[in-house]
C-alpha cells in the first residue's frame, strides 16, 4: 500500500506540472489557433495523465480526459478547427481536471463529481462534423447558416453525417461534398506525414556522427598521404556522404526558437500584471532555427532580459502618457541568421538607461572608482550593468533589485560561445543584441601549430590571416615596452603572441623567416594571434574538457584531429581576457572584485604618447585611437574658425595641439569617441606605453606627461561636436 501512496504522489506532482504547462500552451494557442507544436504539446499532457489515471483506477478523471484526448486528437489531425467553442471546453476540461487532483491530493478519492455534461459537449464537439462544413463554405459549396442548421440538427439527435444532411436540406450538392472531403484527406496527410522521436535518440545519433566526423577527417588525410587514387575517390565519396548525413542530423536537432518565445506571452502577462504597467508584445523571425542545446541554454537568459526590459526599460502608463509615448508599452523580439549566427534582438520602447545614473549606482556600490569613471566612454558605463553585484533597483522586490541577473545572464552566453551587447538612446529605449552559434557539436576550426602543438580555432572568430615576410616582419611589429603593435590597413592591431599567453617555451622570434597572424574578432574588437604556423581548415567534433584542464580558462573544448592526434580548442574570448586586449570596461564586467581603490591601482591600459609643442607631451589611450596618419600640410581646409581635412571620402574635423609642421606633413592621430571621429594634429608621434588609464599626470619616458581627455580637448574647440547626432538609424547621438 505504501508503494501505491507513493506512485499516487508522483502521478500528482507530475500532474500538476503537466497542467501548469497546459494552461501557457491554452493561452499560447488562443493567440496562434493553427500551432501544431502547441496542439501537439496540449494534446501530450492530457495522454500523459489519461494514461496514468487508468493504471491507478481513477475511474472519473480517466474519462474525462479520454473525452478531452479524442477531441484533441482530432484538432490535431485537421479534421476539425479550433474553434471559441472548442477552447471553452478545453479550459473547462483542464478546471475540472485539476479540481479533481485536487480532490485526489486532500482525500485519496475522486469523490463523486458530476461531468456527464462536460463529457457530452466534449464529445458532441469531436463528432460535429463543423471542419468538413467549413471547408464546404471555403468553396462556396454552403452558407455558413446552412452548416449552423446542420449542427444544430446534430445536436438534437440527427446521427447522420455533417455532409449528408446539408445534401438533404439542399443547401450543397454530393459532389461539393466529395470535393470537401478530399481536401480533409490532404490535410490530415499533413499530420500523417510526422513522426516523433526521443530526444536521447538524436543525441546518440549526433554523437555517433561526430564519430563518423571524426573517422572520415582521419580516411580524407590518410588518402592524401599515400596518394592513392582509388583511396583518394573512395575517401572523396565518404567525405560528400559524411557531410549530406551530418547536414541531416543537425536540421533534425534544430528546432524553431517560438519554442521558446511561445512561453514569453505568459510570462509579459503577469509580469506587467505585478509591474502596473501594459506592454504589447511582438516577435519577428519566430521560424529562426538553432540546435536544440542552444535553445535549451538560452532558454533563462531570454527570459530575463524580458524581465528586465518589463521590469527597469518600459514605464508606467501615467509615465508613458506625460512622455508623449502611447500608454502601452512595446517589447519586441526579432531574431534572424547572420554570419553563421543567431543574432536575437530584445528591444523596448521605454526610459532607454541614463549613463549617468548607472555611474552613480557603480560608484555607490564600490564597483568602480570615480577618476576611472571620468574616462570612461557613454557605452563603458552602459556595459556596466553587466558588473556582478550591479543593479539601479531602489528597493528589493520578487522581480529585481539583489544584483544577480545580468552578470549571470553574460556568463552563460559566453559559456556557449556567444555575445551579448546593449545599445540604449534615453528616452526612446534600450535594444539588447545577442550573438549565438547555431550549433556546438560540429563546429568548422582553423588549426595552428605553437611550440610544436596544434590548436584549433573556431572560425567563428576569424576576421582574416596576415602573413609578414623579411623587412616587414621584422619593422612591421613595433615591440615597445611590451606592448606589440601592428599597423594593419590604417589601423593600429594589438598582437598577442600565443606561445606567451600558453606559457610554453619561447623561441627567438628574430630567426623567423615569417611572423604569422590571425586576426581575431571578439565583440567589436580585433586583435592578431601571432602563431608558428597556419595549417588547414577543417571541421572537429568539440569534446569537453577533462576534469584537470576545465578551470584552465582559455580552453574551450578539446577535439581529434585527422592523423588521430588531440588539439586543444581555443577560447578566444578568454584569450583576449588573459592579454588585455578588451576596453578597460569589458575587463571590470569580469575581473571586479574587493574596493575600488584597489581595482584602479590594478588597471593599466596601452597609452599612445605623442609631442605636441617644445617640452610637453600628452598621452592618449590606445583603446580609442583608430588610426595614425601623415597629411600633406596643404590638405587643411579652414570653415569658419574649424580645420577640416577629406578624408576617406568624409570630412574629419581637426584639432590642434601641435605647431606648424617644418616639412609640410601633418602627423594626425585618429581618435573615435561616442561615435565621432575627429583628427588630433601633434608634432610627433613618440612611443607606446603602458600606464595607469586616469585622467591627470604622469612621467612617462622620464618626462611629465599629460593623460588627455580626448573629449574634453573636442569640446573646448568646439562645445557642440559630441550633441550633433550621428546618422545613422537607432544610433545613439
């Protein structure tokens, strides 16, 4: 008897789940009454628990559910259309269900609940033959008044068939009839054309293609090696069919991210319920697909970031209206493929966040000191609300306010090798960009050697491949104080030198025929990988990490290479970490921690160090230089009081810190800051450093230096530069 007390207990538990799912898939399904995913999930948690009441002698709720399961059987195989009335009855099958678990749970017993009625409209509902009237009226065969009549005759003991009697009223003819039916028949082949299967079956059947990846790499270098021309067709064939399967598998994996959307409309109903506020949602690109893995990690993240847009982004409705905004509030989701991504927009038309006051809350709450506030840009700060700890909520509430969510909300993100950014204009609203790939299983991967190992880069991340030979290998990389530059394009390119950060043996770099570089792209910034050697591309199935090497941070996975040996993956991510080459803001999102003072004392950032008149110089911060160029002096053109030089086929505004140059070329350091770029003219450039990045002085090179504040000496030329807006569309001004 105990054994059945407990089964009775988990079929309760289970039960109530059940349920609760059912009632978001009801509410979903009101909105979308076509969703054969939702008619599939509803028509599952009455089987479920149909199935269940019948092996543990609950004789009432077994019929009752039998009753709901038939109908949704039907819904679900076309024959019939959801209709108001149709919904009516299932919300009151699921009342009464719960009602009688209820029961169940308090007494042990059904007790004697009285649904014969419930049971007959359930089953009236399934036989009444509306669907084939419907279609009948679709091809202008009847009136829908004439299917009303016929119905009706049903209900009050006629037992012929829907189509049978609108032929006898003459309200159609057989042959309308027989066309009508025809059309049922397609339809439910539609249904009929499906199957389901578990998910633990197509993970085991990724797995083994991830073996078959694995054995067709090792035949394809194998064939290459003995240069056998049969082998090399018969290991050619393998590799087209590896592939083709691979491609199958992986669109069986994915899945729809409405999988996920479709449980947001409840969530945005009582959250706006418990704000006081109203909010209409709508969602773009809800076919997008992604592996199941992914949507499964996402799932939390997603919702959140509703959360916090409901919660901190859209305003009240009095608030809205003194705005000028319409008093419901708009939240929007969009999510679409780019660059072998999904990219997943969350935005909101609500308060947009105020830079100003998420510096207040970081300094309040000691994340972050107040002379490294003052150089940082509008887009640091924002970044801020990604500070473990960081929240603007003035009080604790069951919605927000514990300084938990958006830190984690990253963390996971990067854990799947994906990226999330804001963007945010005051008063008209925040939109939150996330970036996620497709899939983790079977990824393409660049490998390298270092230090006599290969590693794999995932390509994801890789913007191009440089390759400096003889003079330029040697002048092109500026080794100055530690800090390694390349000038790629115009554009000033950290290096990092991949047998450093691994901490393996370092060879002389002078003897190097060649220095090689792939170029990275984390976030909005790049950064060149120096390496020993580029090999090939190819595509590796991501293992997991033993249990030794999971905390080493910038690992990401491990795979077999073709020959049958092991290569490490690289998280590139992490890498750029560990070398410092993310702004001074992206680096606090993950290495704050203890007081302020200590943090400030810890952050040293690359400085650009040029002279700009007899004994002074001034340092700008590398982060914020884009270019460094050399302008014939008769270039400048003067507008007004303002120096303008074309440039790129745009017009860069100048600002003078320097004198008249003696030869006729102008050394310009490019700087962009909020957006806007503008030309710094000095004497000379004169060195990279690395020093403390906050505003003041400091001796640098044994001389007095001053850390300029690029957007203060704009300002003093031109007040109103950085309040011109930019255009471009959503842009911040």
């Amino acid at each position: 008897m105990d054994d059945l007390d407990e089964i009775i207990a988990e079929f309760l538990v289970e039960s109530h789940e059940n349920l609760d799912q059912l009632d978001s898939d009801l509410v979903a399904l009101e909105q979308d009454p076509t969703s054969q995913d939702l008619l599939g999930s509803v028509f599952r948690t009455i089987h479920t628990i149909k199935g269940t009441t019948g092996f543990l002698g609950f004789g009432h709720l077994e019929a009752l559910t039998h009753a709901g399961e038939s109908l949704l059987s039907r819904l679900r195989d076309g024959e019939l259309g959801l209709t108001a009335e149709i919904t009516d009855a299932l919300l009151m099958t699921v009342d009464a269900v719960r009602a009688l678990l209820a029961a169940i749970e308090a007494t042990g017993q059904e007790g004697a609940p009285d649904h014969a009625a419930l049971i007959a409209r359930l089953t009236r509902l399934q036989q009444g033959g509306s669907a084939l009237g419907e279609v009948i009226v679709e091809h202008g065969g009847a009136t829908p008044e004439d299917v009303t009549l016929a119905v009706t005759a049903q209900d009050v003991g006629d037992v012929r068939p829907i189509g049978e009697i609108l032929v006898g009223q003459g309200s159609t003819t057989p042959a309308e009839v027989s066309l009508a039916l025809e059309v049922q028949e397609e339809r439910r082949s539609v249904a009929d054309g499906s199957i389901r299967v578990d998910v633990e079956r197509l993970d085991s059947l990724m797995r083994l293609i991830g073996e078959l990846v694995l054995t067709r790499n090792q035949s394809v270098a194998h064939a290459a090696a003995t240069r056998d021309a049969t082998l090399i067709r018969a290991s050619a064939r393998l590799n087209l069919i590896t592939r083709e399967l691979q491609e199958v598998v992986l669109k069986m994996r994915m899945q729809p991210i409405d999988h996920v959307w479709n449980k947001l409309p409840r969530v945005i109903r009582d959250l706006s319920a418990t704000c006081g506020k109203t909010v209409r949602l709508e969602m773009e690109g809800r076919e997008t697909e992604l592996d199941k893995t992914i949507l499964e990690a996402v799932k939390d993240p997603l919702t959140h970031l509703v959360r916090n847009a409901i919660d901190h982004g859209i305003e009240p409705p009095e608030g809205r209206l003194a705005g000028g905004k319409d008093e419901q509030g708009l939240l929007l989701l969009r999510a679409f493929h780019e660059g072998g991504q999904v990219n997943i927009e969350v935005h909101d038309d609500g308060a947009g966040m105020d830079p100003s006051l998420i510096a207040a809350k970081a300094l309040e709450r000691g994340l972050v000191g107040g002379e490294q506030l003052a150089r940082m840009s509008d887009r640091e700060i924002t970044n801020l609300i990604f500070l473990p700890g960081f929240s603007t909520a003035a009080a604790v509430t069951n919605v927000s306010g514990r300084g938990v969510g958006m830190d984690v909300v990253k963390s996971n993100l990067e854990k799947i090798g994906g990226a999330i950014d804001v963007s945010s204009v005051l008063g008209a609203g925040t939109t939150v960009h996330v970036k996620i790939p497709l899939t983790l299983a079977i990824v393409p991967a660049l490998t390298v050697l270092c230090a006599g190992d290969r590693y794999a880069i995932p390509t994801v991340n890789l913007a191009q491949l440089v390759r400096l030979e003889g003079e330029q290998g040697r002048a092109g990389i500026e080794l100055i104080s530690g800090t390694p530059v390349h000038r790629l394009r115009g554009k000033l390119l950290p290096l990092v030198y991949l047998d450093h950060e691994l901490g393996v043996t370092e060879p002389d770099r002078s003897e190097r025929d060649a220095v090689l570089v792939v170029v990275l792209q984390v976030e909005d910034r790049r950064f060149g990988l120096v390496v020993d050697d580029i090999l090939d591309t190819q595509e590796i199935v991501v293992k997991p990490l033993s249990s030794q090497l999971e905390n080493v941070p910038v690992y990401a996975g491990a795979t077999i290479l073709g020959d049958g040996s092991a290569a490490l993956i690289l998280d590139v991510l992490a890498l750029a970490q560990r070398a410092r080459v993310l702004s001074a803001g992206r680096e606090l999102a993950h290495g704050a921690a203890g007081h302020a003072d200590d943090d400030r004392a810890k952050t040293r950032v690359a400085l650009l160090v040029a002279s700009v008149g007899q004994d002074r110089q001034v340092a700008i911060p590398l982060e914020e230089v884009t270019r460094l160029e050399e302008l014939p002096a008769d270039s400048i053109e003067r507008v007004g009081n303002r120096e303008l030089v074309q440039y790129r086929d745009e017009i860069l505004p100048l600002v003078r810190l320097g004198g008249l140059p003696d030869d006729g070329v102008v050394a310009v350091v490019v700087c962009s800051t909020r957006g806007r770029s503008v030309g710094l003219v000095v004497d000379a450039i004169v060195d990279i450093v690395e020093g403390a990045g906050v505003l003041g002085t400091a001796v640098v090179r044994d001389r007095i230096t001053e850390l300029l504040d690029v957007e203060r000496a704009v300002r003093e030329v031109d007040p109103g530069f950085y309040d011109t807006p930019v255009a471009s569309p959503g842009g911040r001004s």
